[in-house]
C-alpha cells in the first residue's frame, strides 16, 4: 500500500523573562486535531543549584526521547518508545555539577492530548535520571546515563503498542495487561559516541509490571525488555552536534549548504531495534536511512523498515516500507 500524511506541523514560542523565568508554548496541528507539546515554564536563580520545570513536557527518560524530533537520526524512533509516553504534566527539578554530571528527577500524572488529568487520586509517575559527559571535546563526545521511571496506573492496566518504526505501518504489537496491575517500573540505560562524522547511540530498556493476583495476591512479574542500537556517518564530513544532557543532539550544520557552492551534507545511519516479551512474543526492525541536509533547516529523508512481528505461537509476521520525509524548520 502507499500512504502519505503531514507527520507533525508544529507552531511554538519560547523565551525567558527577565533573566529568571523561562518558557516554552508548543502546539502540534498534525492529523486535523490540536494538541499540546511542550507548555512549561521555568525558575532559576533558586536558593539551590538547579532550576524547576512545571507544566507539560517530557519526562526525564530516554536520550532518545529527550532529543527533538527535528534532530533524531531516523523518520520514527526506535521501538522502546512504546514503552511510556514522552510527556505528561508535572514538575521537574534538574541541576548540571560541573561540566560533566547531570541529575534530572521529577513527578508526574498521565494526561491527555491537553496535559489534563482531573481525576483526584495518588497516581503519580516517579522519574529520575542521571547522566555523564566523559568526553566533550570539539567532534568527540562519550555521553552515558541510566535512569528510573516508578509508575501507577488509575485503572490497575498496562497497555503498549507497537509499529514496524513506519507511522503509517499496521501496529503489529498490541498488548495489554488488565489483572491488578500494582505498578510499573522501567529502568533504562543510555549510551552515545561521537567521533568526527561518525556516532553510535544505544539504549536498552526493562520494563517490569508488577500485579497482584494469584493465590493469597501472590506477586507476579512480568518483564519486557527493549533496545536499540544504531550507526551514523557523515559522508561529507559533518559531525553531530550535542545540545545537553536534557536536550540531546542538536541541528547539524552542512560545511556547504545547497545551492552555496555545495549540495549540503550526507549522512547514512543503520539501526536494529527490538522488544523482547519472551514466552508472549517479539517485535524486530531493521531500518536504513540517508539523510540529505541541504542547509540547518531543511532536510530530505529516506528509510528503509523491515519489521518482523512473532507472536506467542511463533507465527511470523513481516513488514517492509520505504519512506521519504520532507522537513522544514525554523
């Protein structure tokens, strides 16, 4: 089949305010509907080191998920996205100790396409991180990380789905636990290197769901595990850029832009991404890309996915798909 669709049309404004607030206001139009991103405001200059976030954003897991999607290697993230929504509303501290380690911990209630959740209960999203810069120097950079994210659910459920890595793919994962869900906790480790115009990014997720049935509520653990790893390398001799700890990777900059005595910069980039539910089943992908940046705010994608589905009866269900992008920001 074929497909076509406006992947995100985002408007925003950010800012600071008198050298001590700052804020973000992101609104998303994509699919006909409006919803919100990023809604925050921030404090600094606190009697402590550090500053406070409060409003809707993204929780502090995943070097991922924390990057913009204006700068991720590939079309979609990979596959323990499905794991945990990127953003709910809540508060945030964070705090750099010299130039090296990062610690971000906050507490959060899941909410809606507008950050709401009115529903008066004890249900909250625990998630902590930390992070460590080894190596900062000009193009080489060694980032590494773990974080925490304890999380109750209002209707004792868990439910995750999942696609090939193609938003216009079938989602070829769709689970759901219902029996006394207690808690879920996810722990997470992070990775990423770069040297001149190549880089590695790895990250690896345990999902643990803890329930209460059986007899006498005997405890029982489910587990899942998911990770990804991927490669990139510039052709034309860019590197990727690192914005912080918090934010991520940031845009690239072509030494040529298109059209200014250059055809932009190149970049080709191959990742494996899996979610692993043992007895219950697995999703696998592979995805190639190229990426073409004709200048810092314009660039074409190309993917290539082939995801393999094996559900608990080890019946195999294959997907492939080939994609373009085209993307503007500024």
């Amino acid at each position: 089949y074929t497909g076509s669709e406006f992947r995100r049309v985002r408007l925003y404004s950010s800012g600071k305010m008198y050298g001590t607030v700052k804020y973000k206001l992101q609104l998303d139009f994509s699919g006909g509907k409006i919803s919100f991103k990023d809604v925050w405001m921030e404090l600094n200059k606190l009697p402590i080191t550090g500053n406070i976030r409060i409003g809707h954003f993204k929780e502090p897991l995943r070097l991922e998920a924390l990057t913009s999607s204006k700068y991720i290697t590939f079309m979609e993230r990979g596959l323990p996205i499905a794991m945990s929504p990127e953003r709910n509303t809540g508060a945030m501290y964070h705090t750099t100790i010299g130039e090296k380690l990062s610690l971000q911990a906050g507490v959060f209630r899941e909410s809606d396409a507008f950050g709401d959740d009115k529903t008066a209960n004890n249900n909250i999203n625990i998630t902590s991180r930390a992070t460590y810069l080894a190596i900062n120097e000009g193009d080489k950079l060694l980032h590494v990380g773990i974080a925490n994210s304890r999380r109750k659910s209002d209707d004792k459920t868990y439910n995750f789905s999942s696609r090939a890595e193609n938003h216009l793919g079938n989602k070829l994962i769709d689970v759901e636990f219902n029996n006394q869900v207690k808690d879920i906790n996810i722990f997470a480790g992070e990775v990423a290197y770069v040297n001149g115009s190549f880089s590695l990014q790895a990250e690896a997720l345990q999902t643990t769901i803890n329930t209460e049935i059986g007899e006498l509520n005997t405890p029982i653990n489910d587990e899942i595990i998911s990770y990804y790893g991927q490669v990139s390398y510039f052709l034309t001799g860019e590197s990727k850029s690192f914005k912080s700890s918090l934010a991520g990777f940031g845009r690239v900059n072509p030494k040529n832009n298109y059209g200014e005595n250059g055809w932009g910069a190149l970049e080709v980039a191959a990742r494996f991404s899996a979610i692993d539910m043992e007895e219950d089943g697995s999703l696998e992908d592979i995805s190639i890309g190229l990426n073409w940046y004709l200048n810092p705010n314009t660039r074409i994608m190309f993917n290539y996915v082939k995801g393999e589905m094996v559900n608990e009866l080890g019946r195999i269900t294959l997907e492939k798909s080939v994609m373009m992008r085209v993307q503007l920001d500024f």
